[in-house]
C-alpha cells in the first residue's frame, strides 16, 4: 500500500513539475534562457570588468544578472559587485542598499562566509568616511576586523589593521594609530605603504629616530615611485624639524625627482612638494626659484579645482543617467514577477502538497530501517572506540617520552652556548688586558687578576648550575632587569668594550619562561658582538609598550651583509632565530658592513 502511494506520488509530481517548467519557459525570452545556462560565464566577464576598471561594461552583465535564476551565494556575490560599481561612480545611497543585501545572507548563514563579510564591511566602511560619518566609518572597519580575525588570513588582516590604523591617523590620534600599523606590520612586514604610514606617524610624535628607520625602510625596499617621493617628502620633515635646512632641500629634491618618473602621483603630495621647495628657496635667498615654484603650485592647484568642478558634473551625470536605468529595471522587473506569480502559484501549492506527502512516506519506512541498522552499528562503533583510544594513548605516551628526551638535549647545550659563552668571552677579554698590561703596566695588575679570578668562579658556578639542571639561573633570583645590568658592567669592567643598559616600562615582571627566553637570547647577542663586532660600544635598550615588549641591541663595530650570513646554520643568529620563533616574536636584522649592527626584536606579552 504504501508502495503504491510512494508511486503515485512520484507520478503526480513529475506532472507538475513539468508543467512547471514549460510554463516558465513559456514566460521567458531567449535571452534569459542563454543567461540562466551561462550564469557562470557571464557572472565572471562582469567580475574581471569591474575589477580592471571597466565599469560601464560590467553594469551592462550585472544589471541583467540581477533578474537571472541563481543561488543564494551567487546573488550575494552579485550584489557585492553591483555595491562596487555605485560605489567607484559616487553613487552611495545604491551601494549601501546593495551592500545589506549581501550582508542579508552572509550575516544569517550557517557557513562561514568571513572573508566576503569583512570585504563588505570595508566598502561600507569607505562610504561613510567619504560622506564624513566618523561614527558608522569606525563601526564597519571594526567589523571588519572581527571578520578578518575569524578568517586568520595574514593579508586580510594587514589590510583591516592598517585601515583602522588610517582611520585615527585621520582623527589625529597618532598614539593609536601607531598601534595598528605596528599590528599590520606583524601580519605584513613587505608592505612598505605600512612603513611609510608607521613614518609619518611617529613624525607627528616628535620620536624622529623611529620614524627616521621606517621611512628609510621603505625608502630602501620599494620599487614605486609613489612610496619612494613620498618617503623622502618625510624625510624633509624631520630635517626641517632638526633646523637641517641643507638636509631638508636635499630630500626634497630627491623627492622632486621620483615624483616626475609617475604621472599618477597623488595631488596633495605634488602641491605640498610644490609648497615645500619655494619656501626651501625662499630660506636660501634663491627668488628666482622662488618665484618659479610659487607659480607652479597656482597653477596647478587652480587647473586641480578645475578638474574636480567637471569631475562633480560628470558625477552628476552619471548619477542621473544610473539612477534613470535603475528605475527602468526595477518597473520592468515587477511586471516580470507579477506575471510569473500568477501563473506559478497554483502549480507551486500542488508541488509543495506532493512533496510533503512524498517524504512522510520515505521517513516512514526510513526511520524502520534506521531503527535496525542503529542497533547494530552501535555495538561495532563501540569496539572501534575502545581499540582507537588505546593507541592514541600509546602514542601519546611514546611521543612525550621522545620530545621530553630533546627538550632535554637542546636546554643543555644552549645553556652551555648562551650562558657559559658569555662569561668565557668576558673572561678572554681580561687576560687579554692581563697581557697588555704586564708590559704597559697602566692598571692595577691584582684588581686585574682579583676580576679574572671572579669571572672563573662564575664560570665554575655556572658549569655546576647546569650539571644540577637550575634552568631558571640568575633571572628567577635577580630578575631580567638587573641581570642584564650586572652582564653589562662585568663586560664593561674590562675596558674594552662600553655597554650600556636603557630600559622603560620594566616596572613589573615578566613571566618568568619569558624573561629566561628574553635573557639568553641577549646574552647571545652580546656574545657575538665580542666575537665578532670588534666594537667600542654596545646599546642594550629594552622597553615595554602596552602588550609588546620591544629590544634593540646595537653596536659601531663592523657590520656585516646580511645576505651572505646563513641564518639555518650554526648557534649564533639561527639560534637567535628560532628562540624568537618560539615565543611568537618578530625579529629584524639591519647591519652594513663598517657601520654596525642593529637587531630588533618585538616579543607579544599575553
């Protein structure tokens, strides 16, 4: 009986549905026929479009796709595509709409749909900080970010990053911008649009040092001309800021230079070059200069607000032109759907009633079979259980067993490399001043040897701490602070080498695994300094900034090219290297050869 109900049921509903079918066929022109078939094909000619520029071809695709039979995450797409092409021709109140339509399935969804909510997002986000809503600018961009960090995608997050760091940056809130462009800058360290805006922004902080590095940086590492003008423009800055007039000038007609080889240049760096150079020969009496400059800033500035009165009509226009066809669209589309309700709706109640009928039945006998086959499954699923959780603890146990084993192994012989090293350098620096002075005589020979006698009973207690496995060492005793103090005056005391401690922000304690991990990887550093820098004087400057902890170790010895050094290979920056990978910091390595090295380390402070 209930066999023969499942197949009538079957019957009944391929009737309709067919008729459902030729009914719609009937109620379309070929053209939607070629479109609801090529959805795809079209969908994507409309995508690279919008992308490369084209914006008035891709509306031509997308205006009717907006019509065509789709899924629900095809139309989202969709509408994000159209929001872009209203946004690109100044048309916001059309974006937004589209916009939340997007947003209308992204935000209800089950699936994670992160990334295309927090694209979204940032185009909301430029709206409103076009039309100057400072408080629905910061809501979206702060959206934005929340989605990005659900997505864990290293560019995707850079880009939210650095947006918000723009956005107070824009508020004249240089301290916080600074925050997130540093966080961008963890997530993106090749983006030398970031170091250029971590440059500007400690300029406005007066910490000219900071912002000298990260301009020179980008300076350095870019190929665009845009960056490299810009960076230089900066540079004048802090010069002007130093009374460096002659710097100043320089710099500017570097950046003068670079900005001649791209005629895309932004409008506001060129007037503001324009401005700078005049008032640069104005300073050196030059009024000839002067007067050439000052009437090439009028000029341009007076054809720039020519451009953007057309610019405003041509916006106008198109405006008026977009809003004219979205009209058309919309009547022609509710004609459309109206006919196609009327004709739909009765075939529509009859299929849902089928359906309905239909998978009652199939449930019915469905959840007969299911109740059988549970029965037997569960028994079968139970031993493969217990057998799995057997060998997953054996596993474990042997795993554990052989990664303690080289925990082990490595603390011993870094212990050995790090904290012993240190001391034996020192060590070798007092008798080699032991030897200078038993022929020159100019300092006290017992203080002398009353010191080397000190550093080899360190060395012997340091030998005994690690035969009895104390890993904590002077840290846990002393603290990070002080222990860096007293390796520095040990090392200072033999006269050859000057180091010296600068510290902010060290009030309280670190974790003491931090501390230990920020201790050794020092003391390497120092190590080789003495073994290698042959310099005069070292800089160890720890400070800690909100949830950041950051160390510059620098020195005037030799230097060296970083990209002849071997980072894989030896105990020295590779090993350097990879204490910093474990304790999720970021390490950079600035070193010319004759001039010194500087190393930096950011270390995260949970």
């Amino acid at each position: 009986m209930i066999k023969s109900l499942i197949s009538y049921c079957f019957l009944f509903c391929f009737v309709l549905l067919t008729g459902k079918v030729i009914s719609q066929k009937q109620g379309k022109s070929t053209k939607d026929d070629v479109y609801i078939k090529d959805f795809n094909v079209y969908f994507k000619k409309s995508k690279k479009l919008v992308i490369n520029g084209n914006l008035d071809s891709a509306y031509i695709y997308l205006s009717k796709l907006k019509n065509v039979e789709a899924t629900r995450v095809e139309k989202s797409e969709l509408n994000s595509y159209i929001a872009y092409y209203y946004r690109k021709n100044n048309l916001y109140d059309s974006a937004v709409f589209y916009y939340q339509k997007a947003l209308n399935f992204y935000e209800r969804d089950t699936l994670n749909f992160h990334k295309e909510k927090s694209s979204v997002y940032k185009g909301l986000s430029v709206i409103y900080s076009q039309i100057s809503n400072d408080s629905l600018y910061f809501q979206y961009l702060s959206k934005a970010l929340r989605a990005a960090l659900k997505t864990k995608d290293s560019m995707l997050l850079s880009n939210a990053y650095n947006n918000l760091g723009v956005y107070y940056d824009k508020n004249n809130d240089s301290e916080n911008s600074i925050i997130y462009y540093k966080k961008s800058f963890t997530y993106n360290t090749h983006d030398n649009l970031i170091s250029q805006n971590l440059g500007s922004a400690y300029i406005k902080l007066n910490k000219l040092d900071s912002a000298y590095y990260f301009l020179r940086r980008a300076i350095k590492r870019s190929n665009d001309s845009l960056i490299k003008s810009l960076g230089y423009y900066n540079l004048s800055r802090i010069a002007h800021l130093k009374n460096d007039s002659k710097e100043r000038f320089k710099y500017l007609q570097t950046s003068q230079q670079f900005l001649t080889q791209n005629s895309g240049l932004e409008r506001e760096l060129h007037l503001k070059l324009l401005s700078a150079l005049s008032d640069s020969y104005r300073n050196r009496k030059n009024w000839k200069e002067t007067l050439n400059y000052s009437e090439m800033y009028h000029i341009l500035n007076d054809s720039l607000n020519k451009i953007d009165v057309q610019k405003n009509i041509d916006e106008l226009r198109t405006k008026y032109q977009s809003d004219k066809k979205e009209k058309a669209l919309v009547l022609q589309r509710k004609l459309t759907l109206d006919e196609k309700r009327k004709k739909t709706n009765s075939i529509i109640v009859f299929s849902c009633l089928a359906i309905f009928i239909l998978i009652i039945s199939y449930l019915v006998l469905k959840n007969s079979r299911k109740k059988q086959l549970l029965a037997e499954q569960g028994k079968t699923i139970e031993t493969q259980k217990n057998l799995t959780l057997l060998k997953e603890q054996e596993i474990h146990t042997i795993n554990a067993m052989i990664v303690g084993q080289e925990k082990e192994r490595k603390r011993v012989a870094e212990d050995l490399h790090d904290n012993l090293g240190s001391v034996l350098a020192a060590l070798k620096l007092h008798f080699e001043n032991l030897q200078l002075n038993s022929k020159n005589k100019k300092i006290d020979q017992e203080a002398l040897f009353d010191k080397t006698e000190g550093l080899i009973d360190e060395a012997y207690l340091k030998v005994r701490s690690i035969a009895h496995a104390k890993n904590s060492g002077v840290i846990a005793n002393q603290g990070l602070l002080r222990a860096l103090q007293i390796m520095a005056e040990k090392i200072s005391s033999a006269n050859k080498i000057r180091i010296e401690v600068v510290h902010y922000g060290l009030d309280t304690p670190l974790e003491n695994s931090l501390e230990i991990a920020v201790f050794r990887m020092i003391q390497e550093l120092t190590t080789n300094i003495l073994k290698h820098a042959y310099a005069s004087q070292a800089t160890i400057n720890i400070s800690r900034h909100d949830n950041t902890l950051n160390i510059i170790v620098e020195d005037n010895g030799n230097g060296f090219d970083i990209n002849k050094i071997n980072l894989q290979n030896g105990m020295g920056l590779h090993s350097i290297k990879t204490r910093v990978e474990h304790i999720k910091g970021e390490l950079v390595v600035d070193s010319t050869p004759s001039k010194g090295t500087t190393i930096i380390v950011n270390v995260p402070i949970e």
